[in-house]
C-alpha cells in the first residue's frame, strides 16, 4: 500500500488528468472500490498515529462504501488525509458528499486541492461541532487560515454536499447548494491532487468525490 507521508512529493503514475474542456463529464475521484477496499493514498499532518483509514458498507454511498477515518486520536493538530492520486487538477469544480457521525474533540470533513505533498495543499473544512466552514492553506505542514464563516448548518448524521470551485486563485465555497464565502489566494498556483481530509477524533463517512473542470 502506498503511503503518503509528510513531505513525500507525489510521484504516483497519474491515470486521469482533468481538462480545461468544458464538454468533459464530471469524474469519480476514487476513494473505495467496489469490493469494499480503500482506493485512494493514506497518510496524515501534523503529529499523532498513523492513520486509519477503512472502508465501511453504507447504501447512500457511491458505490455502497464509504470512507472513514476510524483512528479515533484527539490530538489537536492531527490530520488524516487520503489522496486520489489518479486525478489532477488546477482548475477544478468539486463536489464532496460526507455525513459526521461522531467526534468529541471535532467532527471536521475537509476537501483537499492542489496537494503536493501531505504537507502541502489547500483544504475547505466544514465542522458540525463549531458550525463553520473554513479555508486553509496547509504549507510545510502549517495551518493558515485564509477565510473562515460562523454560524453555517452542518449537522450532524446528515449527508452534506461540500462543493468548492476552484479556479486561478479564486475560490468560491457552497454547502448544500447554498452559497457559503468566496475567497482569494495566489500561494498554491500549480496543479495538483484531490482528496479528502479529517481533523483529530473525526468520524466522518465520505461517501463520494466528484470532481470537474472548470472552463
């Protein structure tokens, strides 16, 4: 099983890379397979054990699995992280579907873009225990905050649809088609990875990626 360590730069084969062309149909970004087996690059940020990562039966999910980070380590600065290493984009329209089931510490589903490494990537993060959705720029393994917005409904034991339109340095955020901030940062500018994101003891089910260009 390939591992995607701190500081490991991705030098996986890339099998689809998304383009600017308009007419191209969205795309899985794989997280599970068919079978119940985890499809997508483990690893974490931060500091804590290492990250588990399973697959769990769920018949809402794509495919009837979804993804779940199940370690439980409620150290703060403790970030797993699990990377659809097939899919490429800069400019790129996701789409994240994810339920929080449990978590005292957080309950934290992040959607990673741009990723150059597991120290190196933008994430939209949505918590259902603090209400808010936030954008971080992740940089040598250092959390900075580039927007942030209070008082959002992530609820939890509810599927959510988190969906980040990212192109240039422009980024607009929605949860359940409702418009959520729009933000700006030129730090990050070069193509990257997709996948998704957890904070601490965060059990969240991620049930799908999906992910488009943007023309």
């Amino acid at each position: 099983m390939l591992i995607f360590r701190a500081g490991l730069v991705l030098l996986a084969t890339i099998s689809v890379t998304l383009s600017t062309t308009a007419a191209q149909a969205q795309l899985v970004a794989p997280l599970t397979t068919s079978d119940g087996k985890i499809a997508c690059t483990q690893g974490i940020t931060g500091v804590g054990r290492i990250a588990q990562w399973e697959a769990v039966q769920d018949p809402v999910a794509l495919g009837g699995w979804a993804l779940s980070e199940t370690g439980g380590d409620a150290t703060d600065l403790h970030f797993p992280l699990c990377i659809s290493a097939q899919t490429v984009a800069r400019d790129v329209d996701a789409t994240l579907r994810f339920k929080a089931v449990g978590g005292r510490a957080s309950r934290a589903a992040g959607l990673v873009l741009r990723a150059q490494s597991a120290n190196d990537y933008y994430v939209v993060r949505a918590d259902a225990l603090e209400g808010k959705v936030q954008l971080y720029r992740m940089q040598r393994g250092r959390r900075a905050l580039i927007k942030s917005q209070d008082d959002v409904d992530v609820a939890s034991d509810v599927w959510h649809a988190l969906r980040v339109i990212l192109k240039g340095s422009s980024f607009e955020v929605s949860l359940d088609d409702k418009p959520v901030f729009k933000a700006t940062d030129a730090s990050l500018p070069m193509a990257g990875t997709v996948g998704v994101w957890s904070q601490a003891d965060s059990l969240i089910r991620f049930g799908s990626l999906l992910v488009a260009p943007v023309p």
